[in-house]
C-alpha cells in the first residue's frame, strides 16, 4: 500500500478541504455558543465585546489617600484567601450620596439616620416610604481587606452602599423619587470580611457608566454622617452583564445610554478600573451576582 505522500495533489488537496471544514464547524460551534450566553450575567470578557464600553478597562494605580489612616475599632481576622492586595481607589461620591454631606432642596439628605438603613435587602424604601425599585435582581457582595495586614478580611465595618434605579434615578434627589429612600442601605462585615446587599442591577444614565457607590465606616455606630467614613469608591461592571441586563424590557434608555460611553470617556473610570471591576456572575431571569475586593488601610 502507498504512503500518503506518494499519492500526489489530488490526496493532498482532499486532505486540506476536510480540514478546513472541520474547522468551519468548529467555529460555527464556537459561535452558538457565545450566542447562548447572551442572557447570562457573566457571560464574557468585556475586553471581548464589541460595544463601546469595552474599549479601555484600563489599569488602575490606585489611591492612599489620608482617609485610610487611623487606629480601626473594628476586628481584623485571617480568614482572607489572598495575601495580595491594593487599595481600592478613593472615588467621589457624587450629587447623590445621602450620607448627610448635601441638601436634596427640602433639607439635608441623610439615608444614614433612617430607621432601618442597617439592612440587607435594600431594593424597597423605609421610614415612612414605600415604593419598591423593580429591575434584574444583583446581590452585591463586598469583601473588605485591610492591605497593611497581608490582605486580612476586616470584620465589624459597616458599608453604606447606594445607586440608581434602573431608570438612572437616585432615590432621595431626583424628581418623582425624591420622597423615596430604595436602593441604600448598610451592612456590617462579617467574620469573612463580607458584607452583602440585595438590591437590583442600576440602569445607565447619561454620562456614566454604569456603578454603585459605597462608604466604608468603622462601625454602624459611627456610620451616621459622612464625616467618619474611612473611604468612598465606587464599583464598575464587565460589559457582557450590562448588555444582557439592558437589553430586558425594564431597562428603558440603559442601552442607547450605554453604547455611549466607554470607560476610557466616563470622568471617574478613565484612569483605570482595574482594583473596581466586580466579577459578575448568573443571568437575568434568576438574578446575578457582583463580587468585589475592597482593600482600605487601617
């Protein structure tokens, strides 16, 4: 029997063609299934997609600001799994904090002072108010490291966590809402250093990128007025989740905003995100969810 390469151009030619065809089903393999994972909150790369928000997730140089110093009444455990961390870069709080630093027009806005803003689920409002925040479900979970002890979780800290509906409005300020308090709240760390908040996915309003805000305070009794906070970050989202999330009914005028702005454009993420970008996982039918390390100096 002749060896293959004794049987000319034609054997070779034949060769080359069932190749290439077993290579055009695999990437059409390939291509149904990133298809199929457009529902899902985790479902790519953001450096991958084609949207315009994928375009610089940059690297982020972090920040020491002063804010982080100071002796911590808070407990310090071992239980982190990483002796490597950074400092989460500090980040404004912007026109809508509700930590008792600005006025709403009525008066001072303080969510810090409602009875019941210590809570978990955060997406109904409280004290007085009723309204209920609709949206794709999120589960926030911070996990608070102090990066001048190996990375050791911080137990004890209270997070004031706070952002937009998923029509880009902020309970408290903006108009139609401003009666309302969802989507704030504050939770203490626990023995891991976790703090963990149920809330829904924010929408994208004109001009930022999508986010969520957060105070880091040394405990709930301190974490009563802006003044005692230890640091103000922000949290940002892999581009895959926010395609798959604006793309729901819920969500009017999230897309058009999205595609819009990019990291490398948005005034707070354009020099970097790298320490901020959450990990997101699940889909928008059961609810997702967003996992953050938050390195602060104590």
């Amino acid at each position: 029997m002749p060896h293959l390469h004794d049987l000319g151009l034609v054997a070779d030619l034949e060769r080359l063609q069932a190749q290439r065809a077993e290579r055009r089903r695999a990437l059409a393999w390939l291509a149904a299934g990133a298809a199929g994972l457009l529902h899902a909150c985790g479902g790519g790369d953001d450096e991958g997609s084609t949207s315009s928000a994928s375009t610089s997730s940059g690297s982020s140089s972090g920040s020491t600001s002063s804010s982080d110093t100071g002796s911590s009444t808070g407990s310090t455990t071992s239980t982190s799994s990483t002796t490597t961390c950074a400092l989460i870069p500090e980040e404004t709080a912007g026109p809508y904090p509700g930590d008792g630093s600005n006025s709403n027009g009525s008066g001072v806005a303080n969510a810090l002072a409602l009875s019941g803003i210590v809570r978990s689920d955060i997406r109904s409002s409280i004290d007085g108010a009723s309204a209920t925040a609709s949206g794709v479900p999120l589960t926030v979970v911070l996990q608070l490291v102090n990066t001048n002890a190996s990375c050791a979780s911080l137990e004890g800290y209270a997070i004031y966590l706070w952002h937009c509906d998923a029509e880009g409005r902020y309970s408290m300020y903006s108009s139609g809402v401003t009666g309302e308090n969802y989507l704030r709240g504050v939770q203490v760390t626990n023995a891991d250093g976790q703090a963990r908040f149920v809330t829904i996915f924010p929408g994208c309003y004109s001009g930022r990128m999508p986010h969520i805000h957060f105070e880091v305070y040394r405990s709930t009794t301190t974490a009563t007025d802006y003044a005692n906070k230890l640091k103000t970050s922000q949290l940002a989202f892999p581009d895959a989740p926010c395609q798959a999330v604006y793309a729901t009914s819920t969500y009017v005028g999230s897309a058009a905003n999205y595609a819009k702005i990019s990291f490398a454009t948005d005034n707070v993420f354009s020099d970097g995100v790298t320490l901020q970008l959450a990990t997101v996982t699940g889909d928008t039918t059961s609810g997702c969810t967003a996992t953050l390390e938050v390195g602060i100096s104590v």
